[in-house]
C-alpha cells in the first residue's frame, strides 16, 4: 500500500543546448520592408538568401501588381466598349477581353522570369501594367471612331 510519486526535475532535459546558436532564421522577403527591398543591402540578401536582382524585382513587384489588377480591369471595360449592338450577344467582345488578359498576363510572366536574372532588368517589372493601360487606351480611343452607316440604313436626323 504505498504510493510512488514522479517529479518533473527529476526527468528533465534540456533541450536547447543541443541546438547550435549560429543557426540563424533565414527571414522570407515578405517580411522585409518594400524601401529595404529596393535598396537590397547585402544584409539583406544574407539574411533573405536572394540576389539582389531579386530583391529588386520583389520590390518593384508589390508597386507593379496593383496597377496591373487595374489594366486588367480596364481591359474587359475597353473591349466591351469596342463592340456594337449584335443580336448574337458580346461573345467577340468577351473573347476579345480574355485573350488580352492572357497576353498581359504572359508578358508578366516572362517579364519577371526576365527581370529577376540581373540586377539592372527591374524596370521590366511594368512592362504588363503599361502594356495592358496602353492597349485599354487604344481600345477606348478607338471605340470612340466614328462610324459609318450603312447603305440603305436610315440618315441620322
């Protein structure tokens, strides 16, 4: 009838001197301010383990994404606008908007995969932002064309 007790101390271990100090956390580019990116310092790149080629791309990435989502925007807008009234519905129109977004985004693509090899290529960074504002401009001009009427069609008042 007696009564066996186990204390923590007396099956303790520790741990952390098994693990070395110079073990250092590599941090993840998401972690580090856009201006440090920019910069790409070589702490930087040590502690983030890239080039500074892609620490740069990285930065002028999170300026160049948003204005891309806004070309993709005004690219369906500006092929819509291109259109006229068709008893078959805008499916040319709607064809039109997905082929340019796919365009845009493959010039995205291979911009970045470009960019990210040497340092100086970062301006490539907005090659799809600028190709995608600059084709919906064309696209919005050119919806405003005027246009002719066709023969036997009634003349405008």
């Amino acid at each position: 009838g007696r009564l066996a007790v186990t204390r923590f101390d007396d099956f303790s271990i520790d741990i952390g001197a098994m693990l070395s100090k110079a073990a250092q956390r590599s941090i993840n580019a998401d972690e580090v301010p856009t201006l440090a990116l920019l910069r790409a310092s070589p702490d930087i790149q040590e502690h983030t383990r890239m080039s500074a080629a892609e620490l740069q791309l990285e930065g002028h990435n999170r300026i160049a994404q948003p204005f891309l989502a806004a070309a993709a925007a005004l690219a369906g807008f500006s092929c819509l606008l291109v259109g006229s009234f068709s008893r078959f519905g805008p499916w040319r129109q709607i064809l039109g908007a997905i082929l340019l977004g796919v365009v845009v985004q493959l010039v995205n693509t291979w911009s970045t995969g470009w960019a990210g090899e040497e340092a100086g290529r970062w301006p490539m960074a907005y090659a799809a932002p600028v190709l995608g504002m600059a084709s919906s401009g064309l696209l919005i001009w050119w919806s405003q064309r005027p246009r002719r009427i066709p023969r036997g069609g009634a003349e405008p008042a």
